[in-house]
C-alpha cells in the first residue's frame, strides 16, 4: 500500500516537474524515486551476510595471484 502512494507522488512530481519546467520537483521525483528503488531492494535482498570484499589501501580489489601469495 506505502508502495502505491509512493509510486503514485513520484508520477505527480515527474508529471508537475515536466509541466513547470522545475528544478525543485525533478528533485522531488529523484528523490522519491530513489526511496522506492531502495525499499524494494531491501525487500528482495537476502538477509544473510555477504561476505566483505577484500579491497588494498587504495580500495581496489587484488587480482587472484595478490590473494594465493
């Protein structure tokens, strides 16, 4: 039901966004966008840990030789 009315207000600020030519309510639908995106997301993802991803001091992943040595 949440999920329908926030469906429905990102459609009216896309739509109002379109018609005025705003700034301000393109944001709006990102942001109400990007809060469905999440919770469904949150919905479908198992809750079981991931296992971390191994990065170096620079944040990249080392290769598979890095990892055997």
């Amino acid at each position: 039901m949440i999920t329908h009315i926030r469906v429905f207000l990102a459609l009216l600020a896309l739509t109002l966004a379109i018609a005025t030519n705003s700034l301000a309510l393109c944001g709006a639908f990102l942001f109400i966008a990007t809060d469905i995106y999440l919770s469904l997301v949150q919905k479908i993802s198992p809750d079981e840990p991931q296992e971390p991803i191994v990065t170096n001091a620079y944040g990249f992943r080392p290769s598979n030789e890095d990892v055997e040595q």
